[in-house]
C-alpha cells in the first residue's frame, strides 16, 4: 500500500478518535480534587502517574514544573514526590531548601499537606545489596524521619487505591453530618499507649470507627496526627488510665 495513503488513513481515524472523545464538562474537572505532582525534572515515572488513566478519572493531576513551581499549595488535596535522589533526601531531611523543589516539598510538609513517595522513586533503595550496612541504616532512619513527619512510601500500584481511600475518607466527614447516613463507630475509647502518636495511628483509629481516643499524658501527639483528628471531630483525651486494659487497645 502506499505510503501516503498509510498515512493519510492514519490521519484521519486519528481526528476521528478525537471528535469522538466528548471534552470534560468545566464544572465537572472543577469538582474533581487536585493532586500535585513535584519532581526535580521530567522523567518517566512522574509522567507515568501524572497520565495515568485512572487517576484522571478522579483527580486534576497537575505538574509543579509546568508551572516553574509557581503555585498555592492550598489547592491541592495531596503532592506526590517524585525523583527522590540521594542528595535531594538528605538535603530535605537536613532543612537545606536550595532549590525550588526542595522549598516547594519543605512547604508543603510544614503545613500538613498529605505527602506521598512512590518507592520505586527513592534512589537509596538500589543500594540496598552494595552500600555499606550503616551507611544504608543512616539512610533509611532519614525515610524513617520523613516518614515520622507524615510522609507516606507507597508501591506504585497502591497510589490509586490510597488516593481514592482519601474520597471515602472524605464521605466519612460528610457522614458525621448527616446522622442518617453515618457508619457505625466505637462507643468505647480506642487505647493508643505509644511514646510518639502519628498521624497512621490516629487514621488507624478511625477506619476501626474510633471517635473517642485515650493516650497517655506523657505521649507526644504529631501535628498531622492532631489535624487529622480536629478534621474528623475525633475527640483524644490524654489520662494516665489509658495504659492498661481501658477501652480497645491498637
């Protein structure tokens, strides 16, 4: 067959397959929620999630460097850090924000916005086999403190299911609003006798229908963990009697 003709057929089942593609309503990308995605530079991981069909389904999935990270942070339900480098690790970890990836994450950490890591966008782990033991153990106490500070490392394949955990999360408050329609919680207190409280702990709590939690007087409760809370109108009262057999334990 000819060429021209190949490409000409090509052509036009290509336009056809755009005019046959109805253009997304305003109102409803309006409607869907924003989630961020900061990385570095391009490269293929974050343009894998940044296109990825079902989380366009669900979410306005924008790109921190088409936007020269000019941007409010307060727009966005979640960021995804893509491109953790080595050096970009330990330079987050150390407070050292140098470049306009690294004040952008630092931002969003100290104001509580969810954050998550695809793990196959850590660096530090491709040297899990060669790197000196403690030089690897120094290394992953800095994803361990990150991880203290809200920051979730997720597999590829669980971004979705966790990202459209956040929507039913999202109905629970709704719930609470309307009685009629509300989930079945604890009328017991949920028990959590750790030293230091994230905000896991306190989400843990919650999706087992806590509203009522008794910590310790001497725990260290996280900022994220008492945002989460005050969101969900989770009450946490802090009593020595909570170190024992009082209420549910986690």
């Amino acid at each position: 067959m000819d060429e021209a003709l190949v490409d000409e057929i090509l052509k036009r089942v290509l336009e056809a397959m755009k005019d046959s593609q109805e253009p997304l309503n305003a109102d409803e990308k309006d409607n869907k929620e924003k989630i961020l995605i900061l990385s570095p530079e391009h490269q293929e991981g974050c343009h894998e999630i940044l296109e990825n069909p079902e989380l366009l389904k669900y979410y306005q999935m924008e790109c921190a460097l088409t936007k020269n990270y000019d941007l409010d942070l307060n727009e966005y339900q979640a960021v995804i850090l893509c491109n953790l480098t080595n050096t970009l690790l330990g330079k987050l970890c150390g407070g050292i924000f140098d470049s306009p990836f690294l004040n952008l994450a630092s931002q969003a950490i100290l104001t509580g916005k969810k954050i998550y890591i695809p793990k196959q966008e850590v660096v530090i782990y491709q040297y899990k086999d060669s790197a000196p033991k403690a030089y690897y153990k120094m290394m992953l106490d800095k994803i361990s403190f990150l991880q203290e500070s809200g920051i979730s490392f997720v597999d590829h394949d669980q971004l979705l299911n966790i990202l459209e955990q956040r929507d039913a999360d999202a109905k629970k408050i709704t719930e609470q609003v309307n009685p009629a329609k509300a989930k079945v919680t604890s009328e017991k207190p949920v028990v959590i006798d750790k030293k230091i409280i994230t905000e896991k702990d306190i989400e843990r709590a919650y999706e087992n229908g806590a509203v009522f939690i008794c910590i310790s007087k001497k725990s260290i409760l996280s900022d994220l963990a008492k945002e989460y809370a005050r969101k969900r109108n989770i009450e946490i009262q802090r009593s020595e009697c909570c170190s024992g057999n009082a209420g549910l334990s986690l």
